[in-house]
C-alpha cells in the first residue's frame, strides 16, 4: 500500500458555526462541493454523531474515482470532526475549526489532516512515479471544496493552502 499525507487549510470571513454547520453535514457536500459525487449515510451515530458511517464517492481532475466510508470516532461540535476511513483509501481523517474576532469580523480557518493509505491495486503498483499527480490531484480536489464552501457561504476564499 501506498501511503500519503495532507494537510488542507481554508479560511474565510463568516462564523464558526456557520462554517460547521456546512462542513457537518457531508450528505449535502455534493450540493458545494465538485468534487464529491455522491454521500449516502448507511449508519446514525450517537447524538453528536459519534459512529455515523457515510460512503463517499469522490471523483477528481484525473479519470478515476474513489469510493470509501468514514466512520466518526469523535467529534467535539463546532470544532472537530475525527474519522476512520474503509475502502479504496484507509487511515484517519480530521476536521479542526477554529475562530479569531467575532461579530462580521470573524475569522474561521478549516484545516483538514488526511493520513491515508490506497488499496487499489492499479494506485499502489503506479505509486512510485504517480505520487505527485495523485498529491497534485488531491490539492485540486480540496481547492474545489474551498471555493465551493466560499461559495455556498458567500464570501470570498481568504486563503487556501
């Protein structure tokens, strides 16, 4: 298996809970989000949504797609969101919001922390010379997730990294 890690980081001008009410609610990220194709909760987690499993569908700038299911392992609500990740990709996701100011100041920055492995085959015999498309990729996926968030917030990207 071949093994990555990213770090994302979004910031924009809106609140915090705004921010995560958006980001909470994967089944809709389809509705803002390019890159996600599909979102079907299979499972209800508890009521901060501890071991709600979801299968994503995910497709990309390159001609593949990846299906996998997060199950949240914890969740702090309004600022974490942890996750343990079954499929064409393994390993651990998190969500982390924070916020600076307050009122029509405020700052929220998103960082998304992705520690995965693939299990496709074809990815893992290809690894050795496609990691930096695969990493390349990646990066455009999650940029079309910040914009998308910008968007459906309505306010402007600050900074994406």
């Amino acid at each position: 298996m071949a093994d990555y890690e990213f770090v994302t980081v979004w910031r924009f001008q809106a609140p915090q809970q705004q921010v995560w009410d958006l980001i909470s609610r994967a089944e809709n990220w389809p509705e803002w989000w390019p890159g996600v194709e599909k979102v079907e909760k299979l499972k209800d987690g508890d009521a901060n949504h501890v071991g709600a499993i979801h299968r994503y569908t995910w497709k990309s700038k390159l001609p593949y797609r990846l299906v996998f299911e997060m199950e949240s392992t914890r969740v702090v609500p309004v600022s974490l969101i942890e996750g343990r990740v079954i499929g064409e990709l393994q390993g651990v996701g998190r969500w982390q919001l924070s916020s600076e100011g307050q009122g029509d100041g405020e700052i929220t920055t998103v960082r998304y922390d992705w520690k995965v492995e693939t299990t496709k085959g074809w990815m893992n015999l290809i690894a050795p010379l496609a990691r930096p498309l695969f990493s390349w990729n990646h990066d455009v996926v999650m940029g079309w997730g910040g914009e998308g968030l910008a968007q459906r917030l309505g306010v402007p990207l600050l900074d994406a990294s």
